[in-house]
C-alpha cells in the first residue's frame, strides 16, 4: 500500500495538497481554483463546483445533491445526502456515517478526534486521475456537508 499525505493550509480549514498533487486557491478564496492540472469552475456565485477540468458536475432539478461527475451517476443513502457510489467506485464511511472512510480502493485515515482525513492509502504505485477524481469529488461532498 502506498500512503499519501493529505496536507492543509497553516489554520487546518483548506487542503493544499493530495499527495504530490497541489490545489490552488484564488487570493482571497475558500475553494480551491485548480488541482493538479485540473481547473475547477463554480456557479456564478461561486458556490457550487460545476465542472472539474472540463467534465461537468450535474446538480438534481431542484438544486439538491450533486447528481453526475460526466458520465458518472453519484447515487445516495435512501435517508442521507452520503454519496454512496461515484460512477465505478462506492464509497463508504463509518459505523457513524460522518467519516468517509473509502472511495474505491483509496482508504482515507483521519488523525486522532479529527474530522479532515490526513492521508490516503491506496495499492499500487501512483494515483490513477480517475481515482483522484473519485477521490477530490468525494473530499468536497464531505466538506459541503461539514459547512451545512
């Protein structure tokens, strides 16, 4: 298993990097504008991701949960908004559903008491974009959620 670091900003509130994988934020901004190469695009109010590198995130008719990564489906606990499936990769979380716990075959450990993940481990020798991409959609879900 290979670990990687999830690491945040010097306050703890904004991931700065997965791994080798650096996420840029604007100058004054909460959320991230790239990740890697990837450029991510919000609403016009900036609070809804809308696409990732050019593949669209697609929302329900009445702007609830997230819907669709592109040709990915997201589908939901009957009575939670936990995503519990991202196209190919299921997702799971703990026996308190308030920790993602994994995203395919990335699991995710969390420091002691904490509610960010802190590093990710995953078989093999580096990160495949489609599991980082599983991987980052999964990171924002949890943290919408967290902020309510």
């Amino acid at each position: 298993m290979v670990e990687m670091e999830l690491a945040y900003d010097n306050l703890g509130s904004r991931l700065r990097r997965i791994g080798p994988v650096e996420l840029t934020y604007g100058t004054l901004g909460i959320r991230p504008q790239t990740v890697g190469s990837w450029e991510l695009e919000y609403d016009r109010l900036g609070t809804r991701l809308r696409s990732v590198g050019g593949v669209a995130v697609e929302y329900g008719a009445l702007g609830g949960n997230c819907q669709a990564l592109g040709v990915w489906q997201l589908e939901y606990d009957f009575l939670s908004d936990h995503p519990h499936q991202i196209g190919p990769y299921d997702l799971t979380y703990d026996h308190l559903g308030s920790r993602l716990r994994t995203v395919g075959r990335v699991e995710l450990d969390y420091g002691l008491l904490g509610t960010r993940p802190t590093a990710v481990r995953y078989p093999g020798g580096t990160l495949p974009d489609d599991d980082l991409l599983a991987l980052y959609l999964a990171l924002y879900l949890q943290e919408e959620r967290l902020r309510g």
